[in-house]
C-alpha cells in the first residue's frame, strides 16, 4: 500500500539518487496508516464516499491539489538535478520525473508490469505528462519571462487542469450531442 500511494515519490527519488518520499517525510507513513485502518475497520466509510457527491469532489480536489504539487515538485527538482545536454536546459527528464511522479502508484508494484496502461493511457497519466510538459517548458523558457511569480501561477495553472479534468472524470460531466 505504501509503494501503490507514493509510488512517484519512491521511483523519482530513486532517479535522482535522492531519498523516497515515504522515508524522508514522517507525515506519509502516518497518512497512509490511518487510511488504511478507517478503511480497514470501518469498511462502511467506502460506501458512504460511493453514495456521497459531496464526499467525491472533496476527496478529488484534495487528491489531485497533492498530486499537482507532487508533480510540480518532482518536476522542478528533477530539472535542477539533471545537467543539460544537448540544449541550454534538461529537457525529457524533468519531463519524464514529473509525469512518473504524478502517476507511479499505478504500477506498483513493479510486478504488475505495463498492464496498467494495457487499455490506453488513464486521464492520470494524461494529466500528469501533459501538466509536467507545460510546467517545465513555461518555466524553463522565456515563455516565463516577465510573469511575476510565474511557478506559483504554473502551479496553480496546473491544479486546476488536474482538479477540473478529475471533476469531470468522477462525475462524467461530458458534453453529449442530442439525437434528432
């Protein structure tokens, strides 16, 4: 369970030669502790959240807020880590930390091989490449130049293409045509 929940921050890390997320930081194994034994002991907590709305989009937003900043982290470190080679600044490893930072859980453990992405490619990991991408190209570009405080507005950017594609996902807010 704590590969499957920090699986970003466990592979990243790793990358980077630096330590997991679950060892350096003491308010993981707590989180995960806990909702393992309210899910454990009180099994009637997931059908209260399957039955909930209110429940769902707190529980997304919360979510997809720590996956942004998770993404935004891994992907800003790993592009102060890696060294440039062939242009001025890294460009796929940061790019490729920050999308496996937001996704990694899915394919712990690593037993489970590439089936996770058998189907097609989750909305997860969608975002996670596609929020990754912009983030490191509008911070490591000119693109950026002039923008007061332009990582914290990427970062926001961000959260909310991860909250607003997560609500739409959870509660198919999908545009259908009408039949005539």
């Amino acid at each position: 369970m704590a590969m499957a929940c920090t699986g970003g921050g466990l592979i990243v890390p790793i990358f980077l030669n630096g330590m997991p997320v679950f060892i350096s930081n003491d308010a993981y194994p707590i989180a995960i502790g806990t909702s393992f034994a309210l899910l454990h002991y009180f099994p009637v907590l997931l059908d209260v959240y399957a039955h909930s709305d209110i429940l769902k989009a707190v529980v997304t937003v919360m979510y997809e807020v720590t996956r942004a900043y998770v993404v935004v982290l891994f992907t800003s470190s790993s592009a102060k880590a890696i060294s440039a080679s062939l242009f001025s600044y890294p460009i796929f490893g940061p790019i490729v930390c920050g999308a496996i930072s937001g996704v990694g859980g899915a394919f712990m453990p690593f037993s489970k091989g590439l089936d996770p992405i058998k189907d097609g490619l989750d909305y997860k990991m969608l975002t996670a490449v596609i929020g990754a991408t912009c983030y490191h190209i509008f911070i490591s570009t000119s693109l950026s130049d002039g923008c007061i405080e332009a990582k914290e507005k990427a970062h926001i950017h961000m959260t909310l293409f991860f909250v607003s594609t997560a609500l739409f996902q959870t509660f198919g807010f999908v545009l259908k045509k009408k039949k005539d």
